[in-house]
C-alpha cells in the first residue's frame, strides 16, 4: 500500500498509475506488441521499453493509446534485433 501511495503521489508522478493502466489495456490488444521495460521520467512521462514485430504494430498501439487520451512521442533509438523483431522505447504522458 505504502509503494502504491508513492507512485500514485503528489505532481507528476500522480500519473503513474493511470498511464501504465492505459498502456497495459493497449498492449493487451495488440499481442505484437510485448513491454520489456517501463519507468517514469522526471520529467512526468512514463517510458515504456517495448519490442514489437514491425512498424504497424508500434503505430496501433500509438493510435490505441491516443484514443484514451494518451499523448506519444517514439524514441529516436528505434532497432531492429537479430531476432527479426524490433525494439524501442515509447514516452507516454506529458510531453515537451
């Protein structure tokens, strides 16, 4: 409870749990899409390190998080991996 409190407390980081509720219900609907990685930013935006199977699959799950209010922006660092798959990370929240 007491973690709870303090992701969910005071500016920015009160966003927290509502952006990563938002990008888990997105990411539930697009199975191309799986997260490796997530934190949030001192800047009060939550950076989700994703892999996913090609560019459509990023761009629907963008297009699913706009849909609930979510502003995106992709990461300048986007790969492609030996697997094949690509890996990259999404901002989500209060963007500059």
């Amino acid at each position: 409870r007491k973690a709870a409190q303090r992701a969910g407390g005071g500016g920015g980081a009160s966003l927290f749990l509502p952006l990563s509720a938002n990008l888990a219900t997105a990411i539930e609907d697009n199975p191309s899409v799986q997260l490796t990685g997530l934190r949030f930013s001192l800047e009060g935006e939550l950076v989700a390190d994703l892999t996913f199977s090609d560019a459509v699959a990023l761009e629907q799950l963008q297009t699913a998080l706009e849909a609930q209010e979510v502003p995106t922006r992709e990461g300048a660092n986007l790969r492609r991996e030996a697997n094949g798959q690509y890996s990259g990370q999404l901002y989500l929240g209060e963007l500059p």
